[in-house]
C-alpha cells in the first residue's frame, strides 16, 4: 500500500511493524476441531456459505499434529520470507469447542516453539464459556493472545438466514467477558449476506465502533461448490456483489471505523476449484487496488465518517 493510504488506513502489517519492530508472520494450523453447528449441538449443516477446508488449504493438512504443522510454517516462512518471529493462528473450524484440559496442551505447546511472539484463536461468540475464559487468560500472561470471533453481521435476522447458529446477544457477551483480560479482539465480518442493505453493513460497522474491540476483518460473500449457498446461487436465489461495490461497501465500513482499529484483513481467498463466485476474489492484490482506488477517489481515511 502506498505510504499515502498507509496513513488512511490502520493496516494489520504496520499494527506488526509498530509493535515487534519487523514482520512478524501468522503460521494457520488447523486442530482438527469441529463446531456446534456442524455436530448437532446448534445445527447439523453449518452455516450456509462454510466449506471448513477451504481455509488457507487446510485440506493438505489434517492428517498432520498441530506441531509438525507449526514446525513446517515456520520453516517455510524463514527460507522463504527470511521472517523469524510468528504468531501461531488455530484458525479452521472452532478453537475453543474442546475440553479445555486439551486447548491448554496444544495451546501451550503452540507458544513454546522459538519465534513464536504471539497466538491467535478463531472461534465463535457463544463458544465462550467460563473454562475458556480462566484458559485465556492465563494464556494471555504468557504471550500476546488474540480472539478472533465470527460474528458476520449484527443483525439476528441475517444470521438466521444463514443458519449462524448465534445471536448479536452472545456476541456483545462474548467481547464484555473477553474485554476485562489484556488480549485483543477480532471480529470477523461478511459483507455481500443474503439480505443485507448498505444500510444494514453500515449499522454493522457504526456498532463495531461503539465497542471495546481492537481490530476487523472484513470479507466478501464467498459461493463455495458443495454448500447451501452454491445451490441458492445456481437457483438465481443469491447475486453476488460486483467488486466495484464491494470496493465502496468496505471504503464505507472503513470511514465508520475509529483510527486506533485495525483493519486486520480488507478481503479473503478461496481455491480456486472451490470457488464458484465471485470470481474477482481470487485476486486479493487486485481488491485491495480497488479498495485504494475508492479511498483516493473519495479523499477519505479511516474515522472520516465518525461524527
């Protein structure tokens, strides 16, 4: 991003470079886990756009332990990329869906590896219990800790829509319970859900502001093959959005944002043979030259839009 927009925008990779002095690289494992919406406990089907191994390939990893797993990334990253601090991110399905006397073993082993500066664990807001929350925060004394949380969207009729499983409720829950520990919070958003108005994104993001967060994902509607999506979309149910839209739904979101947030993530990717649409997603550096076309074009930044 040019240094311009770098002011504009409070990116995930100046957040790293401000606070550890140089890159720092998140190695994605995948533990194996499930959710309660894919085992019966909320639902069986899951929600109606999630393909659990599209996320970052996983599929060329389950039948590897989370150690190998780690070893491997770090390895990778430091021939490659020259990088030697990491944050280990147990990103696929929920990471906090297990017994917390198995969290701590791998969690544990996560944070001893050499580099290992900081660890991430995605999950969803009503997978916050009590255990989990003694867990954290006795993680959090040992390394930088972030929750990342799957909320999508705060509005409970869209999230029933897309058979989410939890309400707006278990989420504002989830961040005051998470919001007392000295970690940092992340709040996965989708913009382009059935239903959903700009009007609606832009609630989405003027409530985001109004908590105690420290940083946002944003993410395009992805139709994966072999979901409940993809079947509404070859029925013409669902259109998803064009990337110029995306561009000023998300420029939009940004403006709503106060400046000390960060924009962690500003798109997303799936393989290429799961993808069904919308097929500009898989140019990630061309989403974000849209992204920054619309900020020029605006003269906008970050909390332009707080009043």
């Amino acid at each position: 991003m040019p240094a311009d927009l770098e002011a504009r925008i409070y990116s995930f990779s100046r957040f790293l470079r401000e606070k550890y002095g140089e890159k720092v690289w998140k190695v994605a494992v995948d533990a194996g886990f499930t959710c309660p919406n894919r085992d019966g406990h909320k639902g069986a089907g899951g929600c109606i756009y999630c393909r659990n191994d599209s996320f970052s390939r996983m599929q060329s990893t389950l039948n590897i332990d989370v150690p190998a797993q780690i070893k491997a990334g770090i390895e990778e990253a430091t021939a490659r990329r020259g990088i030697d601090k990491f944050i280990v991110y147990f990103q696929s399905s929920t990471n906090t869906y297990a017994p917390v006397p198995l969290l701590r073993e791998l969690f544990l082993n996560a944070i001893s590896h050499p580099g290992v500066v900081g660890l991430a664990v995605s999950t969803r807001p009503d997978c916050i219990s009590s255990e989990v929350v003694e867990l954290l925060a006795e993680l959090s004394a040992k390394t930088d800790l972030w929750v990342e949380l799957g909320l999508q969207s705060i509005h409970d009729e869209t999230l029933a829509r897309i058979h989410r499983g939890h309400s707006f409720l278990d989420f504002v829950k989830a961040v005051d319970d998470l919001s007392r520990l000295p970690l940092r919070i992340c709040v996965h958003l989708i913009i382009g859900l059935p239903g959903e108005t700009p009007e609606m994104i832009r609630q989405t993001a003027e409530a985001m502001a109004q908590r105690p967060l420290h940083e946002i994902k944003l993410h395009p509607l992805l139709i994966l093959k072999e979901t409940a999506l993809a079947a509404q979309h070859e029925q013409g149910e669902i259109e998803p959005l064009t990337l110029e839209t995306y561009a000023a739904l998300v420029v939009d979101f940004i403006e709503r944002m106060p400046a000390h947030m960060v924009m962690q993530r500003l798109t997303a990717e799936a393989p290429r043979e799961m993808l069904l649409a919308p097929l500009w997603a898989l140019d990630k550096h061309g989403v974000r030259r849209a992204i920054e076309r619309e900020v020029l074009k605006r003269d906008t930044w970050q909390g332009k839009g707080l009043t």
